[in-house]
C-alpha cells in the first residue's frame, strides 16, 4: 500500500545488524562492514569513486518486509544520486522493485532561500558549498511494501572532492503510519548540548564548548486502536528500548520542510498507553536525533 502523504511516519526495525553485506570495493580499514556498527561515527569508504566500487548488496537471513532504504552519515555530493533494487531470493534473480536513479539531496531551499542569477535559482539544488550546514541522510521509499530477501544498492557521486563515498549505518527498514494521525501540538526542536563556562572577570567572559545540536520531535498519538497500541506501539518499545534507531518523518514525500524533521533517532523515554475510554488507547512519544 502506497504511504500517506499526510501522515507522519516512523520506520522500525532496521534488519541490517542479521544483513550479510558484500560487493564494491573498500579501503581496509573502513571496510563495507562498518555499515552495520551501531555508532553513526564508525563508517565505511569506497575505494574510490569507480561505479563497481560504489555498490554492494544486503542479503537477509530470510524474506523481511521492506519499505524504505536510508544512508545517513554519508559525504555525498550535492549532485550524487542512488538506486536501489530489490529482490525476492537470496541470489538476485527475482527482481520485485527497481528504485530508477534518485537525487540523495532533495530541493532543500525555499523560494526565500535562493539568490537570482544563482545556478541554483531555478532547480533549488542544495549549493556544495552549503553541504556543511545540513545532516546528511539520503532516503529512499519504496512504492509499496515489499517481501524481499536481498537489495542492490548504487551509488553515483562523480563530483564527490573527497574522491571516494562515505557512509554510517545503513537502515534496511519497514514503514508504519498510524491509522489516524498525530495530534496538535507537536513540538519540533534541537537538544543543544554546549556548555558555557562562565570566567570570573568583571565581564563574566563565556567559553563555549560547542557540539553539534540534536533535532527533538515530541508528539501524541492519541486514536490508536487496540491492534496499533500493542502491536505496533507496545511491540516498538520492546524492540527498540531507549537504543535502537528510529526512522521519523513527519512526511515521506520529499520537500524541504519535510527534510528538515526528517531523522534517524532513539527513544528518550518509554510512555506507557493509556486506555481513556473505550476502544481507543493513547501513547506520548518523544525522540532525540542519533547523529
């Protein structure tokens, strides 16, 4: 089934710590298993930018149901573009889904954003020399829940100065939405971790340790039915605890709002659902950004 566009969407589990992963070519120290570490900051690196090293595939120890695929982590140029294909056997011969070239960078600016007479005025193409200033995460939905075993992923960056792809943990993963969607009120904000340290000169000079803010998302899911709460909701807490990653959109179709609340992330605390009257159960859910 096609996803909502009108919904927000959270996305567990990943199946990429059972996932065999092979192909491509790497440098042997930041080998294509890396992929699979839980830590963002542990990543792999292609060997160079050649297309036979630029792709590899992710075999499942059984046929999983599959909806979106995500890279986060990654230093992909502005211009890179991937393609995914997914198949129902282990040895890739039975191809379900071919993803076609995709953009990694969505049209990150608004209208507001972009300069006349800039190349990017037209198209809203993210400018390379802006790459810095946004959490690099390339997603791609797949057109409807699949049962796959096994998925080939390409990957494209001729303009990449770095001379090779870098990428965290990957996120082979299912789509839930729920039936009725998240209430009003949502609050979307940052969790900003610097410290200041204040001196005790007459001016009280700040030093500043700074890191890099963390986006939070806070939300009510207050129309759940039974099956959503405890075997969607209930089930979710068991399996992902305050540590396992995930995938949150407040829309799957590509924008740059969108993009902006789009994140990899944990749970900050496990809520218990409520059962205020009948036939309808209610769950608060806050998540902190996995960078």
């Amino acid at each position: 089934m096609a996803l909502d566009p009108n919904k927000i969407a959270l996305c567990w589990p990943n199946y990429i710590d059972t996932a065999v992963v092979s192909g491509g070519a790497w440098v042997p120290t930041l080998p294509l298993e890396h992929v699979k570490d839980a830590r963002f900051s542990v990543v792999a690196k292609t060997a160079s930018l050649d297309p036979i090293d630029t792709q590899f595939s992710i075999t499942l120890p059984k046929r999983q149901r599959l909806h979106a695929l995500a890279i986060p982590a990654h230093n992909m140029s502005s211009t890179a573009t991937l393609r995914a294909r997914v198949y129902r056997d282990a040895g890739q011969t039975d191809l379900i889904l071919d993803t076609g070239w995709q953009d990694v960078w969505p049209v990150l600016y608004g209208l507001d954003d972009v300069v006349w007479g800039n190349d990017n005025f037209w198209n809203r193409r993210l400018a390379e020399d802006d790459r810095q200033n946004y959490t690099p995460l390339a997603i791609v939905f797949f057109e409807e829940r699949l049962l796959g075993s096994s998925m080939h992923v390409e990957l494209r960056d001729t303009a990449n100065t770095d001379g090779a792809i870098v990428m965290g943990r990957v996120m082979v993963t299912d789509v839930w939405q729920p039936r009725k969607n998240l209430d009003h009120g949502v609050q979307h904000g940052y969790d900003t971790g610097t410290q200041i340290t204040w001196a005790g000169d007459p001016s009280r000079t700040g030093y500043a340790r700074r890191v890099t803010p963390k986006r939070t998302v806070t939300f009510d899911l207050n129309n759940l039915n039974e099956d959503e709460a405890f075997l969607r909701i209930h089930r979710l807490q068991r399996t992902q605890d305050i540590v396992g990653e995930i995938l949150y959109l407040w829309s799957p179709v590509p924008s740059p709002i969108n993009f902006a609340r789009a994140m990899i992330a944990q749970q900050t605390e496990l809520n218990g659902i409520t059962y205020p009257y009948y036939a309808n159960y209610e769950h608060a859910m806050s998540l902190l950004e996995i960078l």
